[in-house]
C-alpha cells in the first residue's frame, strides 16, 4: 500500500471541502483530466465517477465510503485489478494534514505494482500538494 501525506496551513474543513469536491480536481490537479459524475448523487455512498488521468486508461471509481469532513474511499474494479484509494483529512493543530493510501489488489496486482507504483508515487505526491495548495487559496 503506498501511503502519501501532505500539510496545509488550511483548516481540516476547508481541506475537506477540496478533497470532496472531485469533480473540480481537474481545475488545478495536473495529475486528473477529468473526473465526470456518472449518477445523479452529488458525493456519498454508491456514487460513480469516470476518472481520466494523463497516460492512463479511463476507468470508473465507486465511492464504498464516505465519511464528510473527514474521509472517503473509491474502488475502480477490473477484471484483473482492484484499485482502492483512501483519502483522509485530520487536523494537525495548526492547520491540516491530507493522507491519501492507494493499494491494489487481484490476480494481477503484483504487475500493477511492479509497473505503476514508481510512477504512482509521483502522481500521489503531485495530487496531495495541489490539494492542499488548492484548499489554502478556497
């Protein structure tokens, strides 16, 4: 599991405020082309979102939970591939902290890992500094 952590002179809520806006990622994350909701849901439980990042394949990530002002989680399944992302929010006393977790499971896992997780790292550091970077500017 590949754990990233960043810090941000913004307050938890503030910082919650960017992260559960993921539509909006694209904006100012260069790590995201695009994130489109796939249902009507707005954010929680169940909700589907088509994510398109730079050199990567489209696929569809499902929020499996969703916990405001604090956390959620998203799943993209393949067939060979489960992708779950964690993203958290905590207060660090003088501002915040973004922790994000990205861990594949499946039969091909191990590829996944040995192919990506370089390039994942950067894309993980990348996508916590814009969120916080963008959370100071909210």
């Amino acid at each position: 599991m590949m754990r990233i952590e960043a810090t941000t002179t913004a307050s938890p809520e503030r910082l919650w405020e960017t992260v559960a806006d993921v539509h909006s990622w694209p904006e100012y994350a260069p790590t995201f082309t695009s994130v489109t909701p796939l249902d009507v849901s707005a954010s929680g439980v169940g909700t589907r979102y088509r994510v398109k990042q730079p050199g990567l394949p489209a696929a569809t990530y499902r929020i499996s939970a969703w916990h405001p002002g604090h956390s959620f989680t998203w799943i993209s399944r393949s067939p060979a591939v489960t992708t779950t992302a964690i993203h958290t929010v905590r207060s660090d006393g003088d501002g915040a902290v973004l922790e994000l977790l990205l861990e594949w499971t499946g039969p091909f896992a191990w590829l996944a890992d040995r192919l990506l997780t370089s390039r994942a790292e950067k894309m993980i550091r990348t996508e916590a500094d814009a969120l916080t970077r963008h959370s100071e500017l909210r």
